[in-house]
C-alpha cells in the first residue's frame, strides 16, 4: 500500500512528489525541506549518494529538529568520523524485496543511539546539525544495497505542511 505525498526542493526551487509507504516514517519530522537531491552534481566532483534535509529559521528563532529513525532496526555503527561527522548506520532490514541500511549523517552531538542496540520506528537517534564536511544545519541521509546507494526518497514517507505546523505546536520547546 502507498500513496503520494511530496515536499519542497530548495536545490531546484520547485515541489517534488513522490510515491511513499505509510510504515516507513519520515526521519526529521517538523521539516520537509529538501536541500539536496540523490544524484545532483551541484558543486561536486561525484554525484550526491544521499538526500539532505534541511532546516528553518526566521529572525531571532532556529529551530531543533529531532532525527528519528525511518523502521525498526540494529545499530551497526555510530559515533564521529571526520567526514560523516556525528552519524549512526542503522540496518532496517529489508524492504519490498530491498535492503534497507541508513546512515545518518552531520547530528549536532553523539547520537543517542549505540552500536549493537535496537531501535523502534520513529525512535530519536540523534539532533540536526552541522558536524563534519556540512556547509549548513542539516540531515543527509542515504540508503545502501550491497554497496550501491539509491535514492532515500523510493522509501520516505514526508510530513504534509500541517503536520509541521502542529508538530511545532504541539513541541513549542525545540524552539532554540
């Protein structure tokens, strides 16, 4: 079962809409802004393996997005690495017929989560941020199949524009 959802691109400054599952949550809910696609070569050598989630500001307000994880699965890695930054490798198990592991990359600080432990659907892993090779606050996030990354938007599921609103309603103290 699937249906269609879609979120704003700033790379192309245009909407994207995707087909997505309902048991496969979005990672950073509170934001659906797309700031890098999978496979855009803007400003690099090699095409980007991941998508890149993005924050919102205005004024005097930054916001604190929580990462969540996208399934159920087991923490293969996590901790720092100079390029990742603080990250967490979750394997999610496999997915209609594919194989789900996903790094989370750029968090704010260690993740909350440990190499060798479970995690739930939706369970906070980590904070956004902007550790490592980041040029800005946010969340890169890749899918990898026996070493072949493909786009994370085959599996996401992203918030529609009102539940962001209720979600900072309903959280008025990630406001930083």
């Amino acid at each position: 079962m699937y249906g269609y959802n879609g979120a704003y691109d700033t790379s192309q400054n245009y909407m994207i809409t995707w087909r997505f599952y309902p048991d496969v949550a979005w990672p950073v809910p509170g934001s659906n802004t797309i700031t890098d696609t999978f496979g855009s070569t803007a400003g690099r050598t090699t095409p980007h393996n991941g998508l890149d989630i993005g924050t919102w500001s205005s004024g005097a307000y930054s916001w604190k997005y929580e990462i969540q994880a996208v399934k159920a699965g087991y923490v293969t890695a996590a901790g720092y690495e100079s390029s990742m930054g603080y990250y967490a490798r979750i394997d999610h198990g496999t997915y209609n017929g594919r194989k789900i592991e996903a790094r989370y990359l750029h968090m704010e600080s260690s993740p909350l989560v440990s190499t060798g432990t479970s995690v739930s659907k939706s369970q906070r892993i980590g904070w956004m941020g902007s550790t490592g090779n980041s040029t800005g606050k946010h969340l890169h996030i890749d899918f990898r199949d026996a070493n072949d990354y493909y786009d994370p938007l085959t599996f996401l599921a992203a918030p529609h524009q009102k539940e962001v609103v209720d979600y900072w309603e309903k959280n008025p103290s990630l406001k930083q």
